[in-house]
C-alpha cells in the first residue's frame, strides 16, 4: 500500500511539475501551517540550502509565498561606536 501512494504521489507531483521533495515540503507545510524556513527544513530532515533551494522553486510556481517577519528590536540595537543612544 506505502508503495503505492508513493507512486500516486510521485504521478501527482509530476504533473504539477514538482519534484518529490517539493512535494513533500509543500505537504508538511500544509498539515503544519506557515513554517519558518528553519521549521521547514527540520521537519522534513533537510539542509537549510536544500529548503532555500525548494522555496525558490515553489514560490516561483504559485505554491507559496514567503512572509517576511519584523526583525526583533533587540537586533537594531548597536553597542559599537558612533551607535545612536551609546554612552560616551
């Protein structure tokens, strides 16, 4: 039976024009709901670059789309000379 739904997939992916890892990342991203990249690649037992390389190709077919978060505060900061609020 695995072998099977492994083939239906592989068949599926296919004429979506997606590749078995795009396709699995692209499963794991709708069971899980919207995943840092970090998540994404953790989940499905990937290289960072592997993913990046993954997302490129998703986005680029309409299958995601990437949300950029705020950066924290805390790393606009800056402790280094000429930083706006430093002491002298």
């Amino acid at each position: 039976m695995s072998i099977q739904l492994s083939l239906l997939n592989h068949q599926v992916g296919a004429r979506a024009g997606l590749n078995d890892a795009d396709l699995d990342c692209l499963d794991l991203v709708a069971r899980h709901g919207p995943l840092s990249p970090s998540a994404l690649a953790q989940r499905a037992a990937l290289h960072p670059a592997t993913i990046t390389g993954i997302l490129d190709r998703l986005e680029r077919g309409g299958w995601v789309a990437r949300r950029t978060r705020p950066v924290p505060t805390a790393a606009l900061s800056s402790s280094g000379p000429g930083a706006t609020g430093t002491r002298s």
